[in-house]
C-alpha cells in the first residue's frame, strides 16, 4: 500500500465514524419523538429535533416501518450492553441487577406506541420479539447469576419469569399518569434479596 492508498483509507474511517454518529443522532431523536408523540410522530417533527432534513431521515429508513424497527433495535442493544458496564461498575451484582431493571422499566415504559405496532400485522416486525428476547434473556440472566453468585440473592431466579413479571407491572403505564410501575417493580426487585434467607 502506498502513501495515497493509506491517506484515502484514513479518510474513510472518520466518515464511517460520522456516519454512525449521524444514525445514532437520528435514531435517539426518533425515540424521544416517539415518546413524545408516540411512533406517528411526524418525520419533519424527527428531523428537526434531530437537526436533519427529512430527506436525511428517508435516506437511512425508506419507511416508517424501518424507522420504527431501528429505534426498536437500537434501544435493545442499550439495555443488552447497559447489562455488562453496570456489572463491572455497581457496587455489587445486585445493584447492578437494580440498575438494570431500573433500565428495562424505562424501555418499556417509553416505547409508546412501539408494543401495539410491533403486535400489528406488519411482517416486519415479526422477528423482533425473538430478537429481544436473544439479546435481553442472556444480560438478564448473568446479572441474576452474579448476584446469586455473590450470595445476594437466591438461586434459581428465572430470566425470562423476572422480565415477563417486570413488563406485566408495566402493562398501562403509559396511559395512567397516576400508575408509576417502578413502585411495583421495586418491590419485587427487593424481593429477589430477601427471598436468599
């Protein structure tokens, strides 16, 4: 490789670089808009909180389907790699698995509109079930493991039982103001610790 080959390489990356950045930017001001005005939100009002033009937006998502699946995808992987950093940097397995469902709860609480959507007949949206259950299941169960592990709590806690009871609690959350699920999910949270003695 000579010098113009590596220079154009170099050049490359930052753009790549920029180019995620940019899809991150749209895709966060995509969920804030849903959750503000749920996943109807109109494309121009995305692209403004965004700072984008529209066109920007249809560039990355042709549809509104894409866009809807991307948020979906993107905040699945924020609570899958949120899992792992808490882990490393909580005071204990337990907080960290605190924190966590702490986290779970946002993401079910601030998916306005993304649960009827994804129960809708759009085939698009049919993998997405299984896909966050492939990247959640396995975080969820590590933390429960840890803090097993670390005599926090008690052994034999079933990831798929916690989430599946967590997002019942969550169930009307949105439509509720009075209904704050954290006040349940905390409770059995805290239920886990005292059910080791």
């Amino acid at each position: 490789m000579n010098d113009s080959d590596a220079g154009a390489v170099g050049a490359a990356r930052p753009k790549r670089a920029d180019a995620r950045r940019n899809k991150e930017t749209l895709l966060e001001a995509a969920a804030a808009s849903f959750v503000a005005a749920g996943v109807e939100a109109p494309v121009r009002d995305i692209a403004a909180r965004a700072g984008v033009g529209t066109g920007t937006i249809y560039r990355h998502f042709p549809t509104r389907a894409d866009l809807i699946i991307a948020v979906y995808r993107h905040q699945v992987e924020a609570c899958a790699e949120a899992g792992p950093a808490l882990l490393a940097g909580a005071a204990s397995p337990y907080v960290a698995l605190a924190q966590w469902i702490d986290l779970f709860v946002d993401f079910l609480v601030t998916k306005h509109g993304l649960a009827a959507v994804l129960q809708s007949d759009h085939t698009e949206f049919d993998a997405l079930h299984a896909y966050f259950l492939d990247r959640l299941l396995p975080v969820c169960a590590q933390l429960l493991d840890a803090a097993a592990g670390a005599g926090e709590i008690g052994t034999g806690t079933d990831a798929y039982q916690l989430m599946r009871g967590v997002g019942n609690l969550c169930i009307g959350a949105e439509s509720d103001p009075r209904y704050d699920p954290r006040v349940l999910v905390g409770l059995l949270v805290a239920g886990l610790r005292s059910a080791r003695l």
